[in-house]
C-alpha cells in the first residue's frame, strides 16, 4: 500500500466528518493545498481514528474565508486513519497505532511503517515551514501542546497554543520526533474528542500559525510558558486486580472514581493516590523513560494508602479501565525551568517521543 498524495481536495471531502471520509478516501492521505507563501505548514489530523478535533478544525477552516481567499501560506494535510475513524477507533484490531510507526520507531517493522517513511521522505525534501501533529485524549486533561526538544523555535509555536508545554521522551516513533529532524514540530492535545472547545481551539491555532511569517529564534520567557517535562510512566502491573469504584469487592488496588482531576495539578508529598486494602504492597509501578523503577522514589505506603513522596505533577490521567490495563494510568511530569542556560541543559537530544494514553 502506498499514501494517496494529491494536489487538490477531493469533491465532498470538507462535507465528511471524520467516521465518513472513508467513503471517498481509503487510506493514509497527503494533499497539498497552494498558498500566498510557499513554504508549505504540515498538518497531521485522525493518526488516532477516533480523536477528531484536528480534522474538525481543518474542515473547518477549508470552509471558512479560504474556499475564495488564497491560504496564507501552502498547506500539506495528513489524514491518517480514515479506517478506524469511521469505527470510532483508535486503530483497528489489524493495524498498529499509527503514532508508533514513523522513523525512529522501535517496533516491529510493519507496512505502515514504510507508508509513514514514504510520507515523511516526500514532506522533508518540500522542507516544511512547521509541522503540527492534533490529537485529543481523556480524562480530564487542560489542553496542551507537546514537544520533543527543548528549542526555541518550537517552543514558540508550542506557547502560542498553550502556556503549558510538555517535554516528552517517550516512546519511539511518534510522527512529531520524526519531523523534529527537519522541522519544529509539535503536538496538540485538545482535550476531549468531539468536543467544540478542541476543535474551535485548534482552529485558530492553525489560521494563526498560517498568517505567520517567521518563527521567532528566541526562548519564551516564563510568562509566555510553563514547560514540563516527562520523567516516567505509570502502571498497574498486571496481574492486580483494580477498580475504579471497588464495587467489585475483590479489587487489590482502588482507585478513586474522580481521579483523573488531579490531572496537571502539581501534588505536594502525601498525596493519596489509592488505596491497598488486603496486601500491604506498592501496587503502582513509576518507571523512567530509561526503564528505572521509580516506584519507592516516587511512592510510599501508609496504612493501607497509596500516597505520593516527593512532589509531582500527573498527567493524561485516566480513569478508563481499558486504558490503564493496555497502556497505562498516568504520566508523572515535573517542571523544567525555561531560564535559558538551564532549559537547554535538561534537553536530553535525540532521544525524545511522545506518550499518550489510548483512548
Ligand atoms: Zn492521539
């Protein structure tokens, strides 16, 4: 299979909403739009088939003063699956997640890997403006831009979205990284899919950052931006029983049902994050992007409490069951100072990705 690669928007497309584009395209999609400037802003919408806020945001904007007005700038859409959107999916049983599968990537090598090194190679040598990757995800999440260096260039495109920026590591192969090597590239999450707020947010972000004619070369400063970087990961391990109610009374590990509020809230030591009703064990697993356990570092037991030990900042906290099984229930993140001398430092170069929890 190869990406459909086209030089106009197909009659209808803009009509569709994400679960019916697959009634005219069938497969990951590259279409070059002209605009006034020529260096073209890559816009990635729908890697994840069922976070729709990207591709409600593009259509949006087509249909806007842009059917009569030439776009400010040259756009290359990327739609990419069209498949499980139209299940409300976000892959299919049969496929891998797409943000998993570009370069860089460390998983076993599929077809859509080739698909995905076939677009990134044809967008490189049309050297991109920017590239922006939209996603959504759940819980209760603020929205947020996302980034895999700490530079400034992309930290300016990640502040216009969003005083909160996070600094991710982790894992391999997100769309994002991969264009990070020839672009500022970032990531938007804008909350919950379908959601109006998502898309009207992503909306104007892309007509700004279509308007723009430069992207300033200087680190925001501490008002304009609260950056975050990633330092582990959180998970059930598998073989505990856990609720989120404890209604089954068989649980080993509860977790309370409105967890996901402390979502971006920066927890002081003692926090309680769950609770061990029959075995007095950290049931929580904090592991570094480097495969550490942090758990004792991160965690401590008291009186049957899980609480927090040093301070920390969650995010894409979930309270979905499937998701905390199948991929994890948080991120811990900590803040990193935007001074210039020390932002740089802490940047930890080409080992940089981008989580997220499946929705
Ligand atoms: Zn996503």
């Amino acid at each position: 299979m190869k990406p459909l690669i086209l030089d106009h928007l197909p009659d209808g497309l803009l009509d569709r909403d994400a679960a019916s584009l697959n009634e005219i395209i069938d497969g990951p999609t590259l279409i070059h739009l002209p605009g006034r400037r020529p260096q073209p802003l890559f816009v990635a919408v729908l890697q994840h088939g069922n976070e729709v806020s990207g591709w409600d945001a593009v259509r949006r904007l087509l249909k806007s003063r842009y059917q009569r007005d030439p776009l400010p700038r040259s756009l290359i859409l990327f739609i990419g699956n069209v498949r499980a959107a139209a299940r409300n999916r976000r892959h299919l049983a049969d496929q891998p997640d797409f943000n998993r599968c570009w370069p860089g990537s460390d998983s076993v090598p599929t077809i859509w890997h080739d698909i995905f090194a076939e677009v990134t190679e044809h967008v490189r040598l049309r050297k991109p403006f920017a590239s922006i990757d939209i996603h959504n995800n759940t819980g209760l999440n603020p929205h947020y831009a996302a980034v895999n260096r700490i530079e400034p260039r992309r930290l300016n495109l990640a502040a216009r979205f969003s005083r909160t920026v996070i600094y991710f590591t982790e894992p391999r192969g997100v769309q994002s990284m991969a264009f990070g090597e020839f672009c500022p590239a970032l990531t938007l999450e804008c909350g919950l899919s379908g959601q109006a707020d998502g898309s009207d947010h992503a909306l104007a972000y892309l007509d700004a950052i279509l308007s723009l004619s430069e992207i300033p070369d200087s680190m925001p400063t501490p008002e304009d931006l609260e950056l975050y970087s990633m330092f582990a990961t959180v998970t059930v391990p598998e073989e505990v029983e856990f609720s989120f109610t404890g209604a089954d009374g068989i649980s080993q590990l509860l977790l309370p049902a409105d967890l996901d509020r402390m979502n971006f809230r920066e927890l002081p030591p003692g926090t309680r994050l769950a609770s061990v009703p029959t075995e007095p064990e950290l049931l929580l697993r904090a592991r570094s992007h480097d495969g550490h356990d942090l758990s004792e570092d991160c965690f401590m037991l008291e009186k049957g409490q899980i609480l927090t030990r040093r301070p920390l900042m969650p995010a894409m906290l979930t309270t979905d069951e499937f998701v905390v099984r199948n991929d994890c229930l948080c991120y811990l993140m900590e803040r990193v100072s935007v001074e210039p001398d020390q932002a740089l430092a802490i940047d930890r170069g080409e080992e940089s990705g981008l989580p997220e929890t499946l929705p």
